[in-house]
C-alpha cells in the first residue's frame, strides 16, 4: 500500500480568490465551484497535488510551518510577476547552493520561487 499527497490545503478569508491569485500564478484554472468557502485549482487541469482552499474563521497565528517551493529558470520574473498579481517580497536568499526569494500571498501566506 503507497500514500501520496491529494491535497495541499491553505486555510483562508476568501477560497476563491485566493484560488483566484495562484491559478493565475500557475497558469492553471480555478476549478468550476469556487466560491468564498472553498476552492480547489487543479482538479480539471490534471495538477498534482490539487491546491484546495477552505475559508476559516480565524487563521492560526505565526508563521506557516508548510509553504510551497515553486522552480522556474526565469525566477527572478517570476517573482516579479507575483509581486504584480498580489504578493509581498519578504527577503532574498543564497544559500545551501541554492537561490530563491521568499514571498507572501495575498493572505499572508509564505511560498518561494528558486532558480531552477
């Protein structure tokens, strides 16, 4: 018997656009029932794992301890393509022998994008 990853879940304000905002970001679309409770973005595209996003009434405080490492050879584009769509620059890094820039979506939410 194997396990695999279904889901990557993000507790949220509002499902859909939040879905709204990393569909865009993935080029992927957001899934036919979004509304502000929920919204999944890869279900009809074949993505794997799907990125599903249920409203809460109060997210946990602190920093997310899960976040999503996106890879692009444009990284720096990417990142600045983000930013336009939303998201919040927190730092720059170096290290491991890797690069990336940390980002924050619309909800607060970490995720990095590293050249890859």
């Amino acid at each position: 018997m194997t396990i695999s990853i279904a889901h990557i879940t993000v507790d949220c304000r509002d499902a859909a656009a939040l879905a709204g905002f990393w569909a865009e970001l993935l080029g992927q679309p957001v899934d036919s029932e979004a509304g502000p409770e929920f919204a999944t973005v890869g279900r009809t595209a074949d993505l794997a794992p799907i990125l599903m996003f249920i409203q809460v009434p109060e997210r946990t405080p602190g920093k997310n301890a899960i976040h999503l490492d996106l890879h692009a050879p444009d990284w720096r584009e990417q990142a600045r393509r983000a930013i336009e769509l939303g998201a919040e620059r927190i730092g720059e890094f170096d290290e491991w022998g890797s690069q990336w820039i940390t980002l924050a979506d619309p909800e607060g939410n970490l995720f990095d994008i590293a050249a890859g």
